[in-house]
C-alpha cells in the first residue's frame, strides 16, 4: 500500500476528528406515546411544526418490540431556552429510569449530544420548562460515525450562512444603510478514501433515510460541541469508485438559520 494510504487510514487513531450522524431513532422502532399537543410533530422529521408542550414537563415515550441500542440525543427548531426549557433522555434498566442525556439549550439552534451507547425496550424524551413552549425536530438512538473526517474545505455551520444582502446608496454613491435577509445555511460534506464494505454496511442506510428526511450532524464533538445542525440533503447522494480499493462521496445540503 503507498505511503498516503497507511497514512489516511491510521487518522482513525483519533476517531473524536470524525463527524456523527444522527438519523436513526428509537422513535421509528416501535410504538409511540406522549403527552402535550401535537407531540407526534417532533417525530416527523419536519420544521414547519412543533411539539407543544405544556408547562411544568411533557414526555414522549418509546415502547419496543426488542432493545435497541442509543448513544445520542439531538433534537432542534425550539424556543426552549427562552422558556427555562431542559431535555431529558433516559432508558428503562429493568427496576428504574436512568438518565442519559440532560441538556438545558441556551440558543435556539441545534443540539446533538453524546452518551454511554446503552440498550433497553423502553425509551423516554421529557421535556421540562417554566412556560409552554415548543420542539420542532428531535431523534435519539444510534449515531452513525463517519469513517474520515471533513477538515479541508469544510465551513463549520457558524461560518456558512447564506444570506441575501441589498445595499442602499445614494445618488452620490453614500452608503443609506442594507438589508440582510436571512436565507439559511449550507454546504457540501466531502467524504473521501471510504472502504467499500463501510459504505455498503454501514453508510448506505443514511443515504437511504436522507432521500426523504432530515438528518443531525454533529462535524467536531470534542473540539466544538456546540456546532450542531439539523440539515436536508439538496441533491442525490452519489457514491463513486474514486480509488483503487476506496470511495468518496459529496453531499450537498442546507440546515436552518443558525
């Protein structure tokens, strides 16, 4: 094998350089219950609508035929922290409920949190908060860790909004002032060097899920934890044989204002 390929494949030493994906979720597994108005809109993948819940806490919960592993919690499109909003992710172990995940939002973006993988039939997503408020878009289950990392070229989510910027001028050439309208975020994740048998066993049922739905990704978890989104694909995803023995991929997609 040349030199760059022991090298590229040794990154893996350092597996925190990798992004995760957030896709799957206990809450496609089996059957559903929840509290509050409307809960089943956390669960649609959508950012049109909301989960309203009520105040003091409402909870959705995940019954299963059989355990199913999780070790991340995301969900995004909240008015949480302006409500004293905290998320709570906890499984059954047979006698009690263990917490997981406990996240108290301080921003109205996106959060994807990790946790110790742990498996049970019985899964619960509360939500507590001094007032009524709202959650659009939440998963939690497996994450999917990317098998390379997306360093060169990649614009971490703060830093790639797209907006739409109209100055004003006089006649004299006097700067009057601009508008900025706010259009969103974007940009393309390029996965290369991809061993074939990753692709085929493990990335394919992302690239199946993000056909129709959104998706977390979290590019950085231990240097920047905060910098989450909730994105969707603008294009198929197209997986070529880019190597002798390897594969890459370019997905380009958009993810709410952050």
């Amino acid at each position: 094998m040349p030199r760059w390929g022991r090298v590229l494949v040794g990154a893996a030493v350092e597996p925190w350089r990798h992004p995760l994906l957030g896709f799957d979720t206990v809450f496609s597994k089996g059957a559903n219950s929840g509290t509050g108005t409307n809960w089943l809109n956390a669960l649609d993948w959508l950012t049109y609508d909301a989960w309203s819940v009520a105040a003091a806490s409402s909870y959705i919960l995940a019954t299963l035929p059989t355990a199913a592993k999780a070790d991340y919690l995301a969900f995004s499109q909240h008015d949480l922290h302006l409500h004293g909003g905290t998320v709570i992710a906890e499984h059954w172990d047979g006698a009690a409920w263990v917490v997981d995940a406990r996240v108290v939002p301080g921003h109205s973006g996106a959060y994807m949190v990790t946790f110790p993988e742990q498996w049970s039939n019985l899964w619960r997503l509360t939500v507590t908060c001094a007032a009524a408020c709202s959650l659009g878009v939440l998963a939690l289950g497996e994450s999917l860790e990317l098998e390379r990392g997306c360093f060169v070229g990649f614009a971490p989510f703060p830093f790639a909004r797209r907006d739409r910027v109209m100055n004003l001028e006089s006649d004299g050439g006097a700067f009057l002032g601009r508008s900025v309208i706010r259009e969103g975020s974007g940009g393309t994740l390029a996965l290369d060097w991809l061993t074939p048998g990753w692709v085929r066993d493990s990335f394919r049922p992302f690239v199946e899920h993000a056909r129709e739905k959104g998706w977390f990704i979290l590019w950085n978890r231990r240097r920047n934890p905060d910098e989450a989104a909730y994105a969707w694909t603008t294009a198929g995803i197209q997986i070529k044989n880019s190597h002798p023995r390897y594969m890459s991929t370019s997905i380009p997609f958009e993810t709410s204002a952050p």
